[in-house]
C-alpha cells in the first residue's frame, strides 16, 4: 500500500500536544526540534477524547486543525486518530454501561485504556458523533495522509473482553446464527461432558472462573465471536471516518504476540497494516531471542497483506513499563529501526515525540527529553537514523520482499492448543513456532507467516508447527500442496482435532494422515530427569518434554529415538505423496537440531538464502526486492564482525564494496543488488 499523499519512509511518532495547550512556547520549540531530528509525520489525537469533547456534545476541534496545519506548513504530514482508545470521565458517569464488564461479572471502574464495551450502542454513538467531526474538519487536509484507528485495540488488560448482559445476548445470537439448533451446539460442544448438556439459548454464558470453563468449543467459540465484536466495532469507526474523508485509507496499531486478537482477519478491515515494537534488547547475553522474534512480528506484519507495513511505534530509547527498562547500547536504535525496513516496513515511528510531565509513561523514552535539547545521546541517534531514511527512501520505497517459506501461525489454533488440558498445561505455541522460524533467520531465508486460511500454493516449503486444531479447508490445500510438488513440514501434537475442538475419531494426524504416511500411537510428556536424543545424520541431538511414538506406513524414517521404550522408533520422517514431500518432527528438539534439518531442507528443495555463504552467528541478511534490490546486512553483535564479499557491491551512497565487510558492533549496511 503506497501512502499516496506521501510515498516515502515516514519517520515520527506520536504526539500529544493536547497535554500542552496551557505551554504555547512547546509546540513551537517540538517543531524546531522535530525538524532537527528529520521527522516528517506524527500521530495525532490517539487519546484526545477528553480535549475534543470536553463535555457531552460540546466540541472542540480547532486546537487539533490549528496544530495540523502548522505542522503541515513545516513540512511534517499527520496520522490523525480516533481517539476511541480512552473515555473520557463525563461519558463514564453519565453511561457506566459503556464499560466492560469482567469475566467474574464486575463492571469496571472508569479510568484505563479501552475500557469499553464494543458492544454498547451508547459507545458506539458517542464516538461515532466525534469521529464524523473529525473527519469532516481535517479527513480532507492535504497534511493528513492515514487514518489511525484508536489504539492497540484490546491491550487494557482484560483481554478485550467484555461480558455484561449485551454482550451475553449477542454472543446467543452469533451462536444461533452459526449453529442453527441447541442439539448442533451441544454436539459441536460435547456439552454431554459432565452433564453440561443446553436446552435452552439463555442458559448460555461467557466463560468464567467462577462458572463454565471446561467445555473448550465453548472457549473457543466466545474467543472467536469477542474478535468479531472488536472487528465489528472497528469496522464502523473506520466506515464513519471514510465517509467524509474520500477513502483516506485506515490502519490499526497492532502489538507483538497478541493473542487475543485474530489479526489476520482484522488485516481484511484496515488498508495498512501496523504495529508496534518494544522488545527486550539486551536482556540476555545475546541479541538471539529479541532479534528472531521482532524479526518474525516483522515477517507477520508485512505477509498479512503481501505488502508493506508500518512500524508505528518503537522507543527511541527506553520503555518504563517492564521490570527492566534497559537503555538501547550504541547504534542498537539504527539496526532495530533497519530491522523494520529490511523485513517491509516504509516507517520507523515512535512512542512518543516528547515525554510527558506527569502520569504512566512519563519515563518513556521520547525524541524531546524532559531536558528541552537537542544535546542527548538519543536525540543524535535518531537524529542520525532521519537522515539514512531520508537517504534511502526513493530507493527503498518501490521494493518488497518475496519468500519461497511460509511459517503457519494461525490465532485459532493458538486459542485451542493452549486451552487444552494436556499433554503439558499450558503448551507454548508461539514459542514452538518461534523453534522453526529461527534457522531461517539464521540462514537469511526470507519467511512469510501465514495462517490455515491463507493460500500455500505460492511457497515451496510450508511449516506448520503444532498444528493441533486442523481445519478441513487446510487439511485439503495441504493436501493438493503436497501433491502439486511442494514441501510441508508439520510436527507432535498436530491434527488432533476439528474446528470446535471435537478429536478426530480413526487416528492422528487427523485428515491428512495419509499425506504424512504415520499414524500417531501416543505422546509423551516428560520432565527433564528423563534423558533422550534423536539421532540425524551424523549426530545426536537432545529431545524436550514432548516426544510423540509414531509407526510409518509409507513414510521413511530419517531419525530415530535412542533411548527409553521407544528406542529405535522414528523421531522424524518423509513420506513422498504425489510429486512433493512431507516431513513429520516427532519431538521437540534443541535448537541445533532444527538448524540441521532446515539447513539440509532448504538446500535440497534449493531455496536460495539473501545472502550467498554461511553467516556468522548473530548476523542475519534481509532483501527488499524491486528494480535495485537491497541487502540489510544486520549484525546483533556486540562486537565487530567481517564477512568475505564473493563479489562487489555498491552502497546507497553511491560507494563500491568489495573484498572484505566489516560491521560495528550492533551495525546494518545496506548494499544495493544488480
């Protein structure tokens, strides 16, 4: 998606002035410094509620026009938001209905972020009114270039749940819609289960603590139908904003690892897609588990459209919401920020342009420091990172990047395999999925995530890691995948049950147990007193807790167990079905287990990595593909690492680079592909 009004690499972040319309002398002083640090967008009103509308129906706007415009005269563009994010005091009071309800059934106290009920047609309404405003006095301002729709939608920590009496009622209705009849619901339930058995549509609650939460389609279901609320309500604030804005396109601020929300179906809504980046530099002795993870949400963002993301906020420096809010080290600011761009992003924006006075995030890391200079560590490296976008945008802009791997995440799936009560309580999905996306980091392969519902056929190897629940629409792309050619990798604990969670009845793995050429006999889950290792190739390699005890049928084995009462049995196989292959993992391996197998994998199906030669441990390589490609050598060391060049390159700047490359610690060089 190209930012018509704009198409190049923004470089800002939020913005709160609101906080600042008793200080004149800052948003003069913030425009001198923004300048300085080559910003050239900033987000507006995200939680401006209770400025814009003071009181019920009384407005006012011409603070933000008044803002909009002197920052467009400077030259600086405005993501202008809906400022759903935050009610204000006078809404709460006169509507308490309006907050959510928790699943213990207490009505929440005002205060907090999204603390609504999508549900509420108060809600709805009130910010509806605002929104439309809004829209109709600067949706059409030449400085306004996207629509931010509220706020990281959910991350109150309820969970964007809300379980008063409207959102009861509705989830009976979504349930009717879906099921038809209460003798459908109990079997796709198996409500029978300690006679738990519906006869009538009221008897019908959300999960709770203190209630009903052993029926896992039941879990299920409320978890689908709550993003399909949130969905919903997002969906009309976008509608309402577009109406008066001539199709200004919308995004939503994502957030890493967020279960709670589908994005892939929230991707539908939006016409951008962005989120927002905190990880943990520097908390522990590598930058391995921080790099390979904001690497993956990175590989997320930009595959939920097949098309460039935004990251819309990052810290110039610190956070102060984690038990250890680490200063970013030297130049680790410029490569997390590249990171972004190599893996698809045309933005690095952050949270927040100045730092409060007063309140949570007042010790957040800012570009404007409570100091009021220019004369901060922070500022000269952002400062520096403005003045490489600036450098590179015309060249970065037009490019993507292409992969021949797909990851399989899918939220569903995560929704069920953590909920179920065995064979380790609670199994860590993202995290397993994470054990498969890092050898293709380590070895530069470029990785689209997609879930069961997006389309295979493009890719020449798919995984899908613990893929316990296995819809009937992936199991048959797999199936045609398979037989067309391509190459699936699946694992332990994969096609166990259907879509409402009902285990399949003649063996697992489920639909596609002829695919695989296995049938499962049981698994294992064991502590780590138990010792065992797989044999591969020419070496053994140590086994986690789980540990599924297959027989093949028509697949081969390529590993084996050797110890315990299934010493001997195959620990990974391959089964040829039709002119591909598919491969299954039996257990959960140590790391360089998969970074074996994968480097095997990828060099048999011939997949070529970004970068020629084997790379040096903590150093990954990323390509932007278009007219001019572009390498984003990354080194997450804190040391100095050289590489041989196999052939010559030239820089951005215009430089020729061959021989010998050497990166700084924490470094990204970017060199330009004929």
């Amino acid at each position: 998606m190209v930012l018509e009004k704009f198409p190049h690499l923004l470089h800002g972040g939020d913005y709160n002035p609101d906080q600042w319309l008793k200080y004149p002398d800052i948003l003069e002083k913030d425009i001198e410094l923004m300048k300085k640090a080559k910003i050239n967008c900033v987000s507006l009103a995200i939680f401006a509620w209770a400025t814009l509308e003071p009181e019920e129906g009384v407005y006012r706007l011409e603070w933000l026009k008044k803002i909009v415009d002197r920052l467009y005269q400077e030259g600086i563009y405005t993501v202008l938001a809906t400022p759903s994010g935050a009610m204000p005091r006078w809404l709460t009071e006169k509507y308490p209905e309006v907050m959510m309800v928790s699943a213990e059934r207490v009505r929440n106290l005002p205060g907090g972020r999204h603390n609504f009920c999508p549900t509420s047609p108060v809600m709805r309404q009130k910010i509806q009114a605002l929104d439309a405003l809004i829209a109709q006095e600067l949706g059409n301002h030449p400085g306004v270039i996207l629509w931010h729709i509220s706020n990281e939608l959910g991350g109150n920590g309820t969970h964007g749940e809300c379980h008063c009496p409207l959102c009861q009622q509705a989830f009976r209705e979504w349930l009717k819609a879906k099921y038809k009849t209460l003798d459908a619901l109990n079997h796709a339930w198996w409500a029978d289960f300690w006679s738990h058995t519906y006869t009538s549509w009221e008897q019908i609650e959300s999960p709770a603590p203190h209630g009903e939460m052993g029926i896992h389609g039941l879990n299920l279901d409320w978890k689908r139908f709550c993003n399909e609320q949130m969905m919903d309500f997002t969906k009309e604030e976008i509608k309402t904003v577009k109406q008066y804005s001539n199709d200004l396109p919308a995004t939503v601020n994502m957030m890493t690892f967020f279960k709670d929300l589908d994005y892939f179906k929230f991707a539908g809504l939006v016409d951008v897609i962005s989120w927002d980046s905190y990880p943990n530099w520097h908390a522990e002795e590598t930058e391995l588990k921080a790099a390979t993870e904001t690497a993956f949400m990175h590989d997320l963002m930009r595959s939920l459209k097949k098309a460039p993301f935004l990251l819309m906020e990052s810290t110039p420096s610190i956070t102060n919401w984690k038990p250890v809010n680490t200063q970013k080290r030297p130049g680790m600011h410029k490569l997390a920020s590249l990171q972004a761009v190599a893996h698809g992003s045309n933005s690095v924006q952050y949270f927040q342009i100045r730092k409060g006075r007063g309140s949570f995030e007042k010790f957040h890391g800012a570009v404007i420091s409570h100091q009021n200079t220019e004369n901060m560590r922070s500022f000269r490296e952002v400062t520096e990172l403005g003045a490489c976008l600036e450098q590179i945008s015309d060249r970065v802009y037009p490019t993507l990047n292409k992969a021949d791997v797909a990851i399989v995440f899918d939220w569903e799936n995560w929704w069920a395999v953590e909920d179920a009560k065995g064979p380790i309580v609670p199994l860590d999905y993202a995290g397993t999925v994470m054990m498969h996306y890092r050898p293709f980091w380590k070895m530069g392969v470029t990785t689209d995530i997609i879930d069961m519902d997006c389309d295979l056929s493009e890719y020449k190897i798919v995984v899908a890691p613990m893929t316990y629940m296995m819809k009937a629409g992936f199991a048959e792309q797999v199936r045609r995948f398979v037989e067309k050619g391509g190459v699936f990798v699946t694992t332990y604990w994969s096609g166990m049950v259907d879509e409402t969670d009902l285990c399949f009845m003649g063996g697992f793995p489920g639909l596609i147990t002829d695919v695989m050429g296995l049938e499962e006999e049981e698994i294992d889950a064991i502590g780590p007193h138990r010792k065992n290792t797989v044999s591969y190739g020419e070496n053994s390699y140590s086994v986690g807790a789980l540990r599924d005890v297959i027989h093949t049928t028509t697949a081969k084995t390529l590993a084996e167990y050797e110890a315990d009462y299934y010493k001997g049995s195959p620990a990974v196989t391959v089964n040829a079905f039709g002119k591909g292959k598919a491969y299954y993992i039996c257990s959960e391996n140590e790391d360089a287990f998969f970074d074996a197998f994968y480097r095997d994998l990828v060099k048999e199906e011939a997949v070529a990595a970004n970068w020629p030669d084997e790379l040096p441990e903590g150093v990954t390589v990323s390509k932007r593909v278009g007219k001019e490609s572009l390498l984003f050598i990354q080194n997450f060391n804190e040391a100095e690492i050289s590489m041989d060049l196999a052939k010559e390159y030239r820089t951005v700047a215009g430089e020729t680079v061959s021989g010998t490359l050497f990166l700084k610690p924490f470094d990204c060089v970017i060199l330009i592909e004929k």
